[in-house]
C-alpha cells in the first residue's frame, strides 16, 4: 500500500475537472461526482485492471456506475488516465481537460448519464434511470463465472438509490449465485435529490440490511484513501461477495456543493474560482505523489485458460415429434396441437445445442414458458432469477455486454414490471432477448392481473429504424402457430439487436408446413378475398380463420393476412388494400396501439385504404375459455363475423 | 384466548371449500390456498373487525392479499362467514358453497385472482402480479392515520414474492411513514411455482432481513391457531410496525397437494374424495368449536371521533402573478415564460386549499415536479416516497381506495419503472393522479436516461371506453402551456378514474389567456390552414407555432390543432380533415404510438384525409437545448418545415 499516495494528484486534478467540465455545461451533478473521486480514483486510477487505451478489452475489469448522474467523475478520471472514447476503436479519441467542457452538448460523446451508445466504450450499459447498475453487475459477473474469465465487476450505488427495490433484488440475485467477482460500493453521502436521505438509507441501516442479504460487508470512510483499498484488496480475495459501505461527503473538497440544496446544480462561473481555491487547499493537505498513468494502472488480466469455443448453428426444420420424444406432451402433439410457447422451449433448447452463446433467466415460470426445456438441457447455462423480472432483465443486459445471447422469460404481463429496465436495455443496444408468454385476453381463466394487454403497444412504440440500417430498435414477433414460433426464435438469434417474442398460452392448431420461411417485419397471406381483409396476429389468425370460412358461406369474400413480425412493413398493407375493396379489419387479444395502430399509420398515407379496428376495449376477467374471454370483450367470433358483414355492406 | 378453539369447523369447511371449488374450476392454487387456511379463518373469522354483510364499510379493517393466485382462501372464508358480493350493495350475493364452485366463469364475480372491480368489494385492489400489495395496504394505513381512523390494515405476501424489490420499498415505506396499523403477514410454505424458494427467502432470513429494514419480528407456526392469535394480539399494541412469519405447509392437510409439483394445479374429481378424506382426518384431530360466524367476527370499530369535513371546491382561473407573490420564479414569469409542471405544481397547492381529499406523492423529486408547492404548503398531506416508484404507485392505489385524491408525481421516464403497477390500479379502478414531468426528448442536458419516450404509447393504450360511460380508462392530460396544464390538474379532479398528466422541463410561452376553457379528450384550433393543419401537443404545439409562421411567408397556409386530452375525439380530427386539402401532419417528442397513431386511427376510417407523422425515430442524447436535440432526431423546425413543404406540394 505504500505507493497510495501516487493517486492524491490525480484526485485533486479530478475534482477540478468535474467543477469545471459541469460549470461549462451549465448542468449536471457536481456534488454526487465529488463525493467518488477518491473510490473513482482508486478504482480507475491503480485497483482495476483495464486499458485506457481499450476499453472494448473484454478481459479488462468493469466498472458499472448505477447512479449514472455522477458520471462526470469518471470523465474527469479518464482525462487522468489517458483514456479514448469513440464508437470505434479506429476513430476513438483521447478524453483530454478541454474534451471535458464540451460535456452533454449535442456532438460530445459526454452525456449527462453513461451512455455507450454515442461511444463511451468504457461502460457497459446506459444508466441514469436508478437502482439498475448492480444487477447489471451481476449479470457481467455471471458471464465471467461460466467463461471461467479472472475479469472483476465493480458497482458504485447511491445511498438514496438504494431504495429502489431492484437493487434488493440484485442483491439476493448475488447471493444466489454466489457472485463474488461482483463488489457492490454503495456511496453514503447522506444527501437525495429534494432532502437528505432517509435514515431507512443511511450507512447504518444499509451495512444491516446488506448483512442480512447475506454479504460480507466493510464500512470506510470514502475519502480514505488507505481503507479505500483495504476493502477493495478485501473483497478481491473474498469468498462471501462483498458489499462496501463507504460514508462519503456529497460536493466533497468545494464548500458551495457540500450544501444538501446542491444536487444536480453547477456553480456559476463566478463560483468557479472559489471552488478551484478550495479544491486547491485540499491539495497542500496532501503529500504529492509522482507515478505517470502507465505506472499506477495494473496490467490487464490473463485471459482465460480456455476460452469457450464458439459453436455458432442454425436450427433447420423442426420435427416436433422428434423434439418431444419421451416427453409427455407427444400425444397431444399427435392430435395436432402445440403452443407457440412451448415451440419456443423446443427452439430453444435445439438452439442451445448449436449455439454456445445462448444463455437464459426465467422468473420463477419456466415451466409455464417452457425455458425449462432449456434449463434441464443446459442447467450451467440457466440462470433462476426467483420472481424479480426488474434485476432479471438489468442482469441480461450485463450477459449480452460479455458476448452471450440472453433469453429472457416470464409472463408477458410480468415483463411489464420491467418496462423501464427494457427501455434502458435498448439505449444500451444490447441483444437482450424477451420472451412474453400467456399474453392477450386469450389467457383465460387467470384473469386480468395475469394478461400482457399493453403489452403490444409499449414494445411496438420503439423506433423502426434508429440507424438507418434498416434494423429496428425493438424486432418483435407474435408468431400465430408452432412452426412460426420455433423459427422466430431462431430470427431472435439472426438480429442482433433487442427482440421480443409473444407466446400464447393455448394449445392450438398448426397453420404452416415445416418448412416455411419466416422473416423479421414479414406477414403472410392466409387466404385472398376481395371484400375485406382481415390482418391479425397470433389467436386472433385462428380465430378469423373461421371468421373468413363463415362468411364465406354467406358469399363474402374475406382475406387474412398474419401479421406475425414487427415493424410491420408497409408493403404488407399495400398488398392487402391492393385486393379488392380497400378495406381492412384489424383484430388483436391487446389493448389498443398495436396491430391496428401500426397498420392505420401505413394506411392514414395511402388512398382507396379504409381501416376498420377491434380490440380489447372492455376489463377481461376471468372465464373459462379463451372463447369465454373473447366474447365477453366483445371480440368474439360472432362479434367480428357481424362487424365483417357490416363493413363489407357498408 | 379460550375461544379460539371455536375456529376449527371453519378451517375444515374452507379447505373443503378450497379443494371442492378449484377441480370444479379446473384450474386454481389450492396449494397455496390450503397453507393459508389457519391465518385467514382466524383474520377474516375473528381477529378482524369488519361486516361480511357490508365489505364496503370504511371503518372496518381491511385485507391486502398480495399473493393473489391465494384467493380461493378467501372466497372459502366468505362462504362460512355468509358474505357478499356484488357491484352495489343493493345488488350484492352472499357467497355459497354453491357459488364458489362457479370460480372464475365468466359470469361469476370469483376471478381467479382478486378482481375488485367485478364485485369483490372486501379487496381494495386488484392482485396477482405479485410484490405489490404491501405497498397497498401502506397506502390504507396511511389514509386511515391522517383519518384518525382505527382501522388496521394487513397484508398476506409469499415468501417467494418477496423476492420482489417492491416488497422491500414497501418495507422502507412503512418504517419511515411509522404505520403500526399495517401487519405484514409472510407466508413461509417454501415453495414458488417452478421449484422451491430461495435460501434467500427462507423464514430465517426473511426475519432477518425485516429486523434489519426496522420491523419487529415474530416468527410463528402459521397452523397453530394459538400463535397466529398472540402474533395478531402483540401487532395490534405494538408502537413499531410488525412483521409476521408464518412458517406454513403448502398443501395443507391434503397429502397430494403437499407434493412441490403441485403450485397452480387442482386436483382431478377422481383424486377430490381422497382430498377430502385427508382434510377429515385433520378435523378428527380437532376439538370441535361451537359459536356461528355471527358470534366470531368482532364489531365494527368505533368511527373515528373527527370526520374530517370535506371541503370541495374548484379552481378558478388562474392569476399567475398573484400565485408566485414571493416567489423567486416571478421576476422570470413577468417576462411571459411559465413551464406546465410549475403550472402544475401551482394548480395542486390552490387545490389542496379548496379540496382536503389531496394527497401528494413524489420520489425525491418534488422540486423537480414541483410537487414541492404542494408540499410545503400542506405538509401533513405530502407523502415523501423516495426513490421508489413502484411502491409509490401501489401506496397511492391504497390511498385512493380509502377516499383520498392521490397525486403521484416524477419524471415520465421514471413512471416507466411502475408500468405494471399503473396497469394493476387501473385494473381495480381507483383514480390516482399520475404526473410525469421532464416528458420527451425536449428535456435536453440529461439525455435519454431521463426522458419519458414510451409513456404515451403506453397510457394511450388503454380502453376509450371500458364500461361504455364515455369514460375513458385513463384520462391523459398532455397541456401545452401554463394556463392549460392548470386547468387540465382540475380535470384530473373532475375525472374520478385514473388520469395522466404529462409535464414538460421548459419554460414556454403562455398560449392561452387565463380564462379559456378545456375539458377531457378535447383539442384547440391554434390556426386554420387550407393547405394542411397540423397535429401536435406540448412542447410541440409551440414549434409548430413557428413552422405555420414560417411557411405563410412562403405561401403555404398551414393549420395547427393543439391536443391536448387522449382519447382524442373523432370530432378533433374530422374538423381538421375537413379544412381544405384534407392533409394532416402529427409531429410528436416522443417515439410512435402517440398522437400519430391516435389521428391515424381515426382518419384510416375516413375518406379524404391524409396523415403524415413525424416522431422520435432516432435515440436522442444529450444536447445543450431542447432544439437541439429536436434538430439531432430530426425534428427541428426546419426538419417539421422541409416535411410540412413536401406534403403541401405533392
């Protein structure tokens, strides 16, 4: 330890950084950022091993901030350290002091909040949004543990966010696994946004609450250079994961930010000079250190004694009589039905055979989505994350970060519960890969607190085409039947981007041969009628299969078209309004936003197209079919049959 | 305590009850059921004051069934109790052994999860996305603590839900709010769905870790009729809140439904007279009790001594200058500059004069929301809910189910993180107040972390029209300056349902004079174009402002309708059709499924209209303005310009 005091430079150098880079900004959160920089400094500056030169290193240790808001403390150590930000290796560009006072603006890669999609190669995932950074963590940590790789996680937590709850499910999420490559830091400096934290947050209670979690858990004092590294060399050897309690002082080394109305405040430029003046004192107190960058930063872990070899395959047709050998379900099968849900368990444990990356969570209904295929098959590669769908979903994105290919399953409506956690997974653009089952109304006899029914419109709301590359931000498919659903789980794989699948509860019949070709954003023509055309997805296909056989016998023409992958393309309505009348039925199990919206923005641009919509407009309840539901919210086969003739008439 | 003994026929009646209902439904969690049988029969049958003749008495103490899928539990004790159900009380049926085997048909009130809404009056919300009812039953305790009510208040919660995060927010919530009146009741039977729980979620270290969140713990055998009594008897005096575990059998007293593969499944009618012959041997053991329900249940508590008068009034128009008299904000008024969320936040505290019913909820951002107005004002009405959204939502459904008038404000994006909470309040029907501030990408500096992007996809995605009342499922208030957002915060008064507001960072110029009218749904005509009207809301309405300026210069007459209200009306976008060319451009802040959809929706059906949209297809970072990071996604002026000049001239 006797070399500590090459760090003291560079925390002062630090800390005049973030007042700096803040008040040329004009916003950001100089007090929460000066109450790191000594864990920061520690962390980036001698105790992690990485490169500031390559921080796409994947062997290099990590550092996830989940208070996001205090990123520029990590700016200002990076500017210490010589490290490049860029969104490629090849035109990445060294952080310097004046890089720095372009902070947030419009053409820095320095956003308010770690962002790595404009290029902060150093982090792995978006933060701002609280209390997501340590299941992140743990996600990365788990990589590491099944690549068997030496790499360490770090996560620095606010004392206030560490009120929101995921942080808690994150912590047993530790535990479980036994993550001790994981060391969580919570920064205690006593101070929110709008008042000081509750004492329910303070050091004491959280070092009380951690140790019932199950942690090992060391209190320093955060500005303590010599205990700083007493708990991080302490957690390094540990078995137990370590959670560090570090009582710090929030706009540390600046009088004006110490005061508790500072949060998310800059000084003035009039303030600057006093604060640089204060910061200088801090400065004399401390004996001068003399090592460069290059010296104080260990060298990079070994890489892995073995590294997994990467079996890439693809799956080819399915044979679900085959796929289900020995399994009860067969006989059933052999009457001709299957759910998409459990297409997608046999997809996935096949594909798990031919793709090492594949890993997957599930939250306490893996054998409700059938991820137990998956799990009985690969349980090394399973990750059990208990009903918490927050830190299952934050984790995924630290798996997906370290190069594995996370499927993530639970109840569409469950996955509701981490719709924040996925709108942050996207910015993060990570593949991340969500799979909602027992979506619609059509669930049945559960009720309402147990169908995804907004499902369709929050997924579909992300942009179509984010990077001009024609890749959507969000590719989602609602596969109608077995065979559909087996191979977008494979298109699942294909895009390398977010994705979800929704999976229906029922057993249903098969609509496609085996060897039907299926693709993102694709839609297949059913049946061709010149009086209407019905455009439904997963169901709702079946059902307007008969919708289009009754009407039929009453001489009215009507098409289908399954609109099974989403953003629909606009081709797929042209053709549909080219036949014909013009006229479309949209009918979906899911509140409004989906199908109908996606299909009346397309239409509400072209001539001779006129969209009629059904939906579910009323609370489901309970019932004993799926039918049951149906009719009662008013989308039953008879109420679309009596709407079809209605609009065809019209 | 001698009675107590007086209980056992109606243990045995109810795990009759609870095997016999759910093989006749087919479908049901008697497991779960059976292991709460003790706990309920001694709430419901003699420990609670309440009238099983009248759920919907407010004095009575009240049950929070967190674990949901547990109902049939409570259905079982009604049937002995001779409780009702119903819509109104008029109406209202007493629950039979008869009627509880038509458990969630169609036509029965008996959901398969807790369904307030289709006549369950003895539960105040919806369950069965798990982890949420302790927040609730906060919510009550709360309300009846600022009543001088004694009504107490208790939660039933499974151990494997308390992996949930949101338990342990609800957790914090109750210790810092010191609400005795609620009694968390842990349901340790050791099992989840898919396998059994977490060593993490194991009686023991759930103890450990209430002890450490501040409870006082007590530990029970959760069918010894004798403990659950002194654990309800000791919670009832306690000055700190009381947490009991209840270690449980899951399955209890029927040999089959022990197995751990059982969770979620009925028996078959053939394995019934084996169950039953089980739950036979249970009563030999025994002693008989004697006394009826009516003699069991106690009496209704005492009203409390002071019903607080209800003052209810409205706002009148607004006087901004007289609203911010000592304020430092009135200097930036005086220049004609007034962002919506101030507006807002103005609109509360006057409310809060005229209407006691006002709680106020925010997660350590009310100086951001400006919640603070309200807070300052009215202290003892203003719920501080740290960082903690989830539990801040469900807190508020408790509040709103016993009377109060709940405002739950924080950023949009932060809203997110409790989407499936919003779902389940709308689900049971309550009207909590949502306000989201720092909406769409306007917000600038902070980047994408912080803007809310999904949320109007989301909360325009329910029904129109639910109960066909013309009342829309979620009011959503989108103002575009400070006169309309003050007067859309009485709307959401006016409203008894669930309403979103959605708030903006900026200060922007006043639209409207003080005295102009708006009502749910509704749309204003800013401008009349013959050319093309456009379509905005917020923040947008005043870009548009300069792009209509801007293109009558060169000639173009373009039009601009403010919308304001989702639902949007069919009338809105009819008249705007109707104005010369037809052409309609809706451009937006946020990413699709908005207003676009909204207008689409409408003009798919109608002929001569035409709709272009412009939204958020890009991901925004951090920029220095709003504008630009308008300009960045490509929707600055000149983007809405180059469109709007395209459309008008093809």
């Amino acid at each position: 330890m006797e070399n500590i005091s090459e760090l003291n430079p560079m925390v002062i150098s630090m800390a005049r950084h973030i007042v700096n880079m803040t008040t040329a900004a004009g916003s950001g959160h100089p007090s929460s950022a000066l109450s790191l920089v000594h864990i920061v400094a520690a962390l980036m500056g001698k105790h992690m091993r990485w490169d500031p030169k390559d921080p796409w290193n994947p062997v290099a240790d990590r550092l996830v901030l989940s208070e996001g808001h205090s990123v520029p403390v990590v700016y200002a150590a990076m500017v210490e350290l010589g490290a490049v930000v860029g969104r490629e290796k090849d035109s990445a560009q060294v952080v310097t002091a004046e890089s720095i006072l372009k902070l947030r603006e419009i053409d820095s890669p320095l956003d308010g909040h770690p962002n790595p999609r404009v290029g902060l190669a150093f982090f792995d995932s978006a933060t701002g949004s609280l209390g997501q950074g340590l299941s992140t963590a743990a996600g990365l940590g788990l990589a590491a543990k099944l690549d068997k790789s030496p790499r360490r996680i770090f996560a620095l937590i606010g004392d206030g966010e560490s009120r929101e709850g995921q942080i808690w499910e994150a912590c047993d999420f530790v535990i479980d696994h036994k993550l001790n490559n994981v060391t969580a830091i919570f920064n205690c400096n006593g101070q929110g946004q709008s008042d000081y934290v509750s004492i329910q947050q303070n050091a004491a209670t959280l070092a009380k609450k951690l140790r019932a979690f199950g942690f090992r858990v060391l209190t320093i004092i955060g500005h303590d250079l010599a205990s700083i590294f007493w708990a991080l060399e302490e957690a390094a050897v540990s078995e137990l994961p370590v959670a560090i309690v570090a009582k710090t002082t929030k706009g540390w080394g600046v009088k004006e930010l110490k005061k508790h109305t500072y949060h998310g405040k800059p000084l003035t430029q009039k303030q600057l000079g006093k604060a640089l003046k204060n910061i200088e004192r801090e400065a004399q107190k401390l004996s001068p250190g003399e090592a460069t960058a290059e010296q104080m930063v260990p060298p990079l872990p070994s890489a892995p004694a073995v590294t997994p070899e990467l079996s890439v395959g693809r799956l080819g047709d399915p044979n679900f009589g085959a796929l289900l050998e020995g399994d009860s379900y067969l006989a059933k099968f052999e009457k001709g039905l299957m759910s998409t849900r459990r297409a997608y368990g046999l997809a996935l444990r096949e594909l798990g055979k031919v793709d090492e990356r594949i890993v997957a969570l599930d939250a306490d209904v893996k054998n409700s989505t059938f991820t137990e295929y998956f799990a009985k098959e690969f349980p090394e590669r399973y990750f059990e994350a208990r009903i918490a769908e927050q830190n299952m979903v934050s984790a995924a994105v630290g798996l997906a970060a370290a190069g594995k290919i996370p499927f993530v399953s639970s109840f569409a409506k469950f996955l509701s519960r981490a719709f924040d956690q996925i709108e942050m997974a996207v910015i993060s653009g990570h593949g991340v890969k969500l799979v909602g089952s027992h979506a619609g109304a059509t669930l049945g006899p559960d009720g309402p607190s147990q169908m995804g029914l907004t499902d369709v419109a929050f997924f579909r709301s992300f942009p179509a085409d984010p990077d001009g590359n024609g890749e959507p931000a969000m590719a989602f498919f609602f596969p109608s039947d077995a065979v559909a659903a087996y191979k977008c789980t494979q298109l699942m794989i294909d895009h390398p981007g977010m994705c979800y699948l929704r999976t229906l509860r029922s057993d249903l019949g098969l609509l496609y041969s085996t060897d039907t070709e299926f693709e993102l954003g694709g839609a297949k023509t059913l049946a061709v009628g010149t009086d209407l055309t019905i455009m439904a997805s997963g169901y709702m296909v079946h059902l307007a299969k008969q919708v289009v056989a009754a009407l039929a016998q009453e001489g009215i023409k009507v098409g289908l078209m399954d609109c099974y992958s989403f953003p629909l393309k606009a081709q797929s309505v042209i053709e549909a309004a080219s036949v014909g009348s013009g006229k479309l039925l949209c009918i979906e199990d899911n509140y409004t936003g989906g199908l109908g919206s996606a299909v009346a923005e397309i239409a509400a641009g072209l001539d001779n197209c006129h969209v009629d919509c059904m939906y579910v407009g009323k609370f489901p309840k309970s019932g004993k079919t799926a039918d049951d539901i149906l009719d009662y919210v008013g989308l039953g086969t008879q109420h679309v049959i009596a709407k079809a003739r209605q609009i065809t008439q019209s």
